[in-house]
C-alpha cells in the first residue's frame, strides 16, 4: 500500500517562502498569480496491514506540526 | 550543582553552552543523543543550538523523537529546569515542553548579528539577574526564529508573565517580538538568541553571563 500526505501551513500562518515564490512569479509577468502557498509531499510505502489510521498517526506524531501545519492523507 | 548538555548529530553550540556553564560554576557532563537517561542528580538540562540531524523535516522534529529528549520531557515534567538555544528552542516546541513554533524568518534570510533585547520578566530563575525592561545585546544566528503561537497562546504567555525576552527591533517577524518564553511553571526557558554568546569577555559582550551566574546562585541555594 502506497500513502501520500500533504502536509501544509495553515491558513493564517504567514508563509515567506510561498510569498516569495508570488513575487518572482510576478517579476516573471505572471501577473495574475494571487497567493502562494508552499507545502510538503511525503509518500510512504506501507506494508500489508497498514491502515489509513496508521498514517494518521504518523502525522499527528512527526509528519505534520499541527501547531503550524495541517496535512491530509490520500491512500493510493 | 549539575548540569547536562545534550548533544545531537549537528549540535554545534553544545561546547559554548558547557562552558558558559561551568564559569557559572556549574559540573557539567554532555549527554548523547541516543542515551535514554541524563545523569544522576542533573539540575538543568541545555539543550544546545545547532542543526540537529540536518533541520530534515522541521527543524528540531527529529531531535523531539529521540530517546534523551524523552528524559528531558520527563525532567521538564517532574519540574527540573531546562534552557534551549536556538534549535534547542525549536526542539522544545516540538516537545510540546514550550508552546508554539518556530517558522522561516520573514525575511527569509538567515540572519547572524547581536541584536538588543528587552528583559520582560525578571520572575524566573534564568532572568532574575536582570530588571524587567533592562536592554541586553546577545547574538542571534537562525534562519527559523520567527515565534508563532495562535491568538489565544500568546494572550496567555502574557497573561501570565511568561515572555522572558522580546526584540527591540523585530528581526524575524515573531509574533508580539517574542524572542524567548518560559514554561507554566517557570523552569524552562526557550529562546533564540544566544545568551551563551555572550558570557565571556572574549566574546565581545557579556550580557549573557547574568543568566548562568543567576541560575548557578539559585540552584546552589536549592
């Protein structure tokens, strides 16, 4: 089994690196770029047995700093 | 009087943070990451700056994971004192030991320069060798120092007088200049500015020194 989480900033949490990349989108003539928000793609190989749960888990505990971040996870 | 220096893979302020102990008069031993105890009798744990296990994932993530950051929580817990630095602040945070995070400088540079500080509390054994309102000059060097904390933390670490150290001129974009906050109980201390920096003639200022001496003096007291 194949897990891809999605981890990012939560609204409301500046993101410099996301407004940075805006800026040069708009220095390149992207003009109609509004906001840019970065994250993090984590995929996990999981063997036999693994659960969505599990996953969860994992972010709650390391992959994701829910203080700061929020994540989704898409079980392929 | 003891105190324990934990060391990570890319710890690089842990020898400094020893020192500036032991002139405080301190009997310091270093502690390894992958040791699951801190010495017998240890009164405060330092919990260095540096990059621990290369920033990779958040800075601080993997280091909170580790089997002596279970002894400093556990240490945290039962009420010892603690003091982390720089990434040693971004480990405790990730401990869940301190409130908040610390994110990418608003900048987005990395930013190494003494910059001054305001003393906002002197109720705390790392700051009781200040007054409140006293401006002291201690380097920074992060590149993830800007403190956030949701609406309704950061009311509470002023409600209740736990902002040790704010920033005269904001360098980082941390929320309310907060450069440094203390645990509920007051014995553990995040921040990240460098106090050990500053703790020696020949580091050309010593505003630092007052937090070492002042915790050598009460410890030794206890």
């Amino acid at each position: 089994m194949k897990a891809r989480v999605h981890v990012m900033l939560k609204n409301g949490v500046l993101d410099p690196q996301g407004e940075a990349v805006r800026h040069a989108l708009g220095a390149l003539g992207f003009d109609k770029v509004e906001g840019v928000r970065q994250g993090k793609v984590i995929d996990l190989e999981l063997a036999e047995g693994a659960t969505e749960a599990d996953v969860t888990n994992m972010c709650e505990k390391l992959l994701a700093n829910t203080v700061i971040e929020s994540y989704s996870v898409e079980i392929q | 009087m003891k105190a324990a220096v934990v060391v990570f893979p890319g710890s690089n302020c842990d020898r400094d943070l020893a020192v500036a102990f032991e002139q405080a008069g301190f009997d310091v031993s270093m502690v390894w990451h992958k040791d699951s105890q801190l010495p017998e009798g240890v009164d405060i744990v330092g919990v260095p700056g540096g990059f621990s296990y290369g920033d990779y994932l958040r800075c601080g993530a993997i280091a909170a994971q580790s089997p002596i950051c279970k002894a400093v929580v556990d240490h945290a817990e039962r009420g010892g004192y603690a003091l982390g630095v720089c990434n040693g602040f971004q480990i405790l945070t990730e401990t869940g030991v301190l409130p908040g995070a610390l994110l990418r400088n608003a900048g987005l540079k990395y930013i190494c320069k003494t910059v001054d500080l305001t003393v906002a509390t002197s109720d705390s054994a790392f700051t009781q060798g200040y007054n409140a309102g006293d401006v002291i000059g201690v380097p920074i060097a992060h590149h993830d120092g800007n403190y956030y904390a949701d609406e309704a933390t950061v009311q509470a670490l002023k409600d209740q007088d736990r902002i040790a150290f704010t920033y005269v001129d904001n360098p980082n974009g941390s929320v309310a200049d907060i450069a440094g906050i203390l645990s509920e109980n007051r014995r553990v201390l995040g921040m990240m500015p460098h106090p050990e920096r500053a703790a020696d003639d020949g580091h050309g200022g010593t505003d630092g020194a007052a937090m070492f001496r002042a915790l050598s003096g009460l410890l030794t007291e206890a």
